[in-house]
C-alpha cells in the first residue's frame, strides 16, 4: 500500500487521544501531590516526563501536528470511548487478580457496569452527532 500511513480520520482520532493524554499527563505533573521528594514521587515524575516524550515521538513519526485542544466533540467521545472500554476491567470475573471474588459479585456488579458501559458507548454515539467547532 503507498501513500500516507494515515488517513484524515485515523490523524484526527490519534491526535484528539494524544492531546488528551498530555493534558491529563500535564495535569498529573503539576499536581501538589506529586511535589514531595522520595524515590516514589521522582519515579512519578520521571515517568510522566518519558510518557510526554513518547508522545511526542508518535506525533512526530506520524506528522501529528501540536495543535490547539481537541474540540468539544472530540473531547466527549475520546472520554466516552476510553471508559467504555476500561468498564471491562471492573467486571467480577476480571477482579480476581485483587483478590478472592465473592460467589454473589457478578449478579451484583456486572449489570451495572454494562449498563454504565452502554451509556458510555451511547454518550460517544451521541457526541457524533455535535458539531465539528
């Protein structure tokens, strides 16, 4: 296949993710929690500072250009898309890796769970229908 590795969308979907990421990244780095010296909190920071550069390194093997926010549209559906899809770790069967799994959790948890990952997946729907600004 030649020409571009990526299409409009595909540039537009990774960038809006990557933005996003260094925002949330940012965020994380200028907390006052993250302020204290300790081996913990230097090995914090040091890898929110490696996390940045690697995305700056997508960007630039991918000619991602370093633009302004994603729009409000790109924002609500990044942010639906990515909980919906974590919502699958908060299931009972995925929670054994913490620890014994009560009998009664699954008919407890996972309805909800599915049903905060269907609105979720909706929400995402939904903001496709707002405009591109």
């Amino acid at each position: 296949m030649t020409g571009p590795l990526l299409n409009d969308d595909q540039r537009r979907r990774l960038a809006t993710h990557l933005r996003l990421l260094v925002q949330d990244l940012d965020g994380l780095a200028q907390s006052p929690h993250l302020s204290p010296p300790g081996d913990a909190y230097d090995a914090i920071r040091a890898l929110v500072a490696q996390a940045r550069g690697a995305v700056h390194d997508i960007s630039v093997a991918l000619d991602i250009p370093a633009e302004h926010a994603p729009s409000f549209k790109r924002r609500v559906a990044a942010l639906a898309e990515v909980w919906a899809v974590r919502m699958e770790d908060l299931v009972a069967r995925r929670l054994k890796g913490y620890g014994a799994v009560h009998p009664g959790l699954a008919q407890r948890l996972d309805p909800g769970v599915e049903r905060l990952r269907a609105l979720l997946t909706e929400l995402a729907r939904v903001a496709d229908r707002l405009p591109d600004g």
